[in-house]
C-alpha cells in the first residue's frame, strides 16, 4: 500500500505538465493539426487518467493518512519552495514542447522518461518535489522540530499551506518520513 501512495505522489507532481499537454494535444485536434486516431486517443486517455490517479493520490495521502498525529513544537524553519520548484519546472517544459506525441515512438519515449524519474523519485524519497502542491498554495519547509514532551530536535522537510509561524505555537504532524509530511492548520498557542 506504501508503494502505491509513493506512486501516485510521484504523478501529482506531474499534474501540471499532464494538464499542459492534454491541452496541446485538445488544441491540435480542434485545429485540425493531429488526426483522431488511437494513438491520440489512448494519449487523452492516458493523461486524464494521471490527472484523476494524481489528484486522487494527493487526496489520500493528505486526508487519508492513518499515520498517528504527534504534537510537535517547530524551532527553526526555511521555506526552500523555490530551490526545488523551478528546476522541476524545467521537466515540464522538456515534455510539453518539444516531444511529439503523435508518432508511437515519441509516445513510447515519452513513457520511458516518466518512467526513469519516477524510479529515481520514488528510491531517492523526493516527495517534496512536488509544484503542483506549490501551486495548491502549500509552501515546502526544511524544519526543526521537537515532539511535545521531548528535548530531543529532529529534522524534516513538511509542507504547510500558506505561510508557516512559529513563535508561541505547537502544530500537529502525520508523520510520514522525513520527506514528505503535512502540518496540520489545527494549531494551538502555547500558554
């Protein structure tokens, strides 16, 4: 089961060159550039199908997580959006532009490339890499923290949506690894 939620965070990351190239693709069959055939049609198909596993993933592994929430007291944070954002942005013009999805080739290379960043992704646990939740308006934070109860600071990269404070709060924490976890809005002042 973990497998297949570190999969399908992966894709969301996705989600917005998918959408990108649904839309190229829509466009040059209302213009008449592409013809309808089987290739574009398993390619629409394709995208609207990583678009909804994307979405749906993302949902799951927000909403969803079964993991124990921990209390916890942030020391020290560094929004770091920006050093992972516009290089993955760099992918998505790579794909969106030049790769001809028309031809069974450009497809299966297409495919391919997906495939290869997924696996680095996915074993190299990269699952703060991922515009598509920068564009959802949550920002990526390298974080140092303490469990409430404890004097021992750990380490952990978490998103939180909007801009994080610090000063006189605890938040809660489904803790999923140190790459990728979600601060809770339900936070407390302390007293």
């Amino acid at each position: 089961m973990r497998l297949l939620k570190n999969v399908t965070l992966y894709i969301s990351a996705f989600i917005p060159m998918y959408f990108l190239i649904f839309v190229k693709v829509i466009i040059d069959l209302f213009n008449d550039n592409i013809s309808w055939n089987i290739l574009n049609t398993l390619n629409i198909v394709t995208l609207l199908l990583l678009i909804l596993s994307g979405v749906i993933g993302l949902i799951i592994n927000i909403h969803c997580n079964k993991d124990n929430s921990k209390e916890i007291i942030i020391i020290k944070k560094q929004n770091i959006t920006d050093q992972h954002f516009l290089g993955y942005f760099s992918l998505f013009v790579f794909f969106a532009i030049p790769l001809d999805l028309n031809y069974i080739s450009g497809y299966a290379v297409y495919v391919l490339i997906l495939i290869m960043i997924g696996i680095v992704y996915i074993n190299n646990s990269l699952y703060y890499i991922n515009p598509f939740l920068n564009m959802l308006g949550f920002n990526f934070y390298d974080i140092e923290y303490k469990e409430k109860g404890s004097d021992m600071v750990k380490e952990a990269k978490f998103f939180y949506k909007g801009n994080l404070e610090i000063e006189n709060k605890s938040y809660f924490v489904k803790l999923k690894n140190t790459n990728f976890c979600f601060i809770d809005k339900n936070h407390k002042s302390e007293e």
